[in-house]
C-alpha cells in the first residue's frame, strides 16, 4: 500500500537524500499510521468490552496512543522539512530526533500502563467471554501490525530515520503484545486458566524495554554521537583518493538532522606544491564530498615537507616512541624548528578516547622518552581524540 500511495503522492521518490522527498515519505506514513492506528483501536475497544479482557482493552487503548505517535511523526517530519532561516542556519532537521524521542516517551507510558492494569487483573481476576469475532480481530491486528513493522523499517533504514526506526519498534512490540493476548484468550478458552493478568505483565515490560532501547536511539544522535564508521570510510576514501592528499586527521561530522551534515577536516598536501594547483584540488574535493554524501564540508590545507631528510629521520624516531607505548597512537602535523641550542619537535598525537593513559601522562612520558634520547629535543605535543 505505502509504495502503491508514494507511486501516487511523491514526486521524484527515488531520490530518497532529497529533504522534500524525505518530509513527503514522513507524512504519508504518518497519515497511513493515523489511519490504521484508529482503525484497530476501534476493532480492539469493541472486542475488550464484549469480552471483559483487561489485555484486550489495554492493547486498543496502546493503538490508540499510536495513533497519537504517528501524529507526532507527521508533524516532526512537517516541521524538520523547513527551510534554514536566520536562526537556525543549518535548518531544523534534529525535529525528526525529538519527534522519535516523544513516540519512544508514549511507549513507555503505555507499557507502565499495562503494568499497572495487569497487576490489578491478576489481584482482582475476572471471566473473559470467548467469541470467534474477537480471534478475528485479535489476527488481522497482528497481521497490520506486521505489515507497519516491515514498512517503517525499511523506510527507515532507507531514509535513515530514527523517528521511522522508532515508529517500526513500537510497531513490532504491538504485534508481540497482541500475540500474547490471542494466546491468553485462546488458553482461558479451553483451559479454564485465567493468564490474562499475567500475559499483560509480559506484555507490558516487553513493551518498557522497546520503549527505552527506542528512546536510546533517538537520544544519541541529539548528544552527538560519533559518525557513522562506514560514513568515515567514504571520506576517507574520497579525500585519499586525490594524488597530492598525504593524509588526513582531525576529521568532525556535526549532524543537524538527517540529510543535513557538516564536516571538517585537515588535508595533508606537499609543502612545495602550487599553492593555485592545491587550493584548486581542495575545492573539487568538498564540491565531491557534497554531491557523494550529501554533505556540506570544510577542508583545512595542511603544508607537509616531503623531501627534508631531517624532518623525515626526527618523524620516524618519534613515531618509533609513539608504538613503543602503544599501536594505538597515530601522529600527525610533524615539522621541527631549529635553533642555536635546541630543536623543538612539533606534532599532533591522536588518542583514541578509550585510551588508559591521560593526555597529561602520554605527554609527559613522550616528552622524557624523547629528552632521553637527544637532550636538545624539545617536542610541543598536542593530544587530539580520536574513535578507537
């Protein structure tokens, strides 16, 4: 149905980087989610009050609440589709996070709902009525669920959206939910065993933990967790690509929603080269950059001497301490300056952020292994973080 309806509503829906595109996925879901949400809730209401089931009831009234995140869904990818304005430069697209985060919010108020009706249910048990109508509803609800679950996800890896992740999650813990309400019924039904309390129970911490492991998704990128790995590795690849790049460091990505990425970097390009030649080739770098990732990126040119035969001896001595104390520990922006009665060693040393030692005492345990070496090296060491 969701392609049948994008084939009809979204223009250009192929182009899935494209925010429009994104915004238009984003609401035609949310109004498909509006739309089955209520109509499941009706089925449900219907078959809890005929059947007197606590489960039954509290899984209506969970659907109903989902409805309620596929609005927030909607409006959150409405609103992460505007433009950039003067306060927000870099537009709105952290709305879509938010949005997640709210329907990961409603799951776990729902789930301690039904903890909460579930517990009354087991003190104070009551008969359920058993009718072949509410087995029909209970099977079509796990069947649209499923069918919600399949859609939000694959939407969601494709558009990479943690709003849409969230959406599938609750989704899913809806059809497991229901699942147990069926069986619960099905087993009072010829068993004479009242569980209903009891599968509400289950029910309901499954649905807290899909509720947190959700709100944890959403959380991390509003933090500013670290780039994706794969995503480091196309920039890499790219930048490197080019002949007269040596090295890269000091890589940021800031994320301000998705399709709507900044990034930095430090290229490393001969010290002798065209300057003209080498400004030219940052520029095709980041135009690249923008139209492979779609982002927007920044590139700081780093001059490197290449044919010093100091320079290259002093770098491989200090790189030689710097495995000594660990592999882990790469550096970066050598060059020495030399003086009447000493020579200072300057560079980068990047750590990653796991690392045992602090940066005062890898700092202080480079500079004397260096002293010991030659008492007229002096280093001036910077210490960045890097993922391990």
């Amino acid at each position: 149905m969701i392609t049948l309806l994008s084939n009809i509503f979204i223009k250009n829906r192929t182009n899935r980087k494209d925010p429009a595109v994104r915004q238009a996925y984003g609401i035609l879901c949310g109004a498909v989610g509006i739309f089955l949400n209520l109509c499941l809730f009706t089925g449900k209401f219907v078959a809890g009050t005929v059947s007197n089931s606590i489960a039954i009831t509290a899984d209506a009234f969970n659907n109903l609440s989902d409805a309620g995140s596929s609005v927030i869904t909607l409006i959150g990818f409405r609103m992460a589709g505007q433009k950039p304005d003067p306060s927000h430069p870099f537009g709105h697209g952290r709305i879509e996070y938010i949005s997640g985060l709210l329907v990961s919010v409603i799951i776990l108020l729902m789930g301690a709902e039904l903890l909460k009706s579930s517990v009354a249910k087991i003190i104070h048990p009551e008969e359920q009525l058993f009718s072949p109508m509410i087995i029909v509803i209970l099977l079509a609800s796990i069947l649209v669920k499923c069918y919600m679950f399949l859609y939000n996800r694959q939407l969601g890896k494709k558009l990479e959206s943690a709003a849409m992740a969230a959406t599938a999650t609750d989704s899913l813990s809806d059809c497991l939910a229901t699942s147990a309400v069926l069986v619960s019924t099905l087993i009072a039904h010829f068993t004479g065993f009242a569980i209903d309390g009891w599968c509400g129970v289950l029910v309901g911490l499954f649905i807290c933990y899909a509720g947190y492991s959700a709100a944890k998704d959403t959380v991390s990128p509003l933090l500013g967790q670290a780039p994706d790995r794969e995503f480091v590795r196309q920039i890499n690849d790219i930048v490197m690509a080019h002949e007269n790049v040596l090295g890269i460091h000091d890589l940021i990505v800031h994320n301000y929603g998705p399709g709507r990425v900044l990034i930095s970097l430090h290229a490393e390009v001969p010290a002798d080269g065209n300057f003209l030649a080498l400004h030219d080739m940052i520029d095709t770098i980041e135009h690249e950059l923008r139209d492979t990732l779609n982002c927007h990126a920044v590139i700081h040119m780093d001059p490197i001497c290449v044919g010093d035969e100091e320079t290259t001896r002093l770098k491989a001595l200090v790189n030689g301490y710097l495995q000594e104390i660990s592999e882990r520990l790469t550096m970066h922006d050598f060059r020495i300056v030399t003086g009447p009665t000493h020579t200072n060693l300057i560079f980068d040393v990047a750590a990653p952020y796991d690392f045992s030692m602090t940066d005062s005492e890898l700092e202080t345990q480079l500079k004397e292994r260096i002293l010991r070496d030659n008492p007229t090296y002096f280093a001036v060491i910077e210490i960045d973080k890097q993922m391990a």
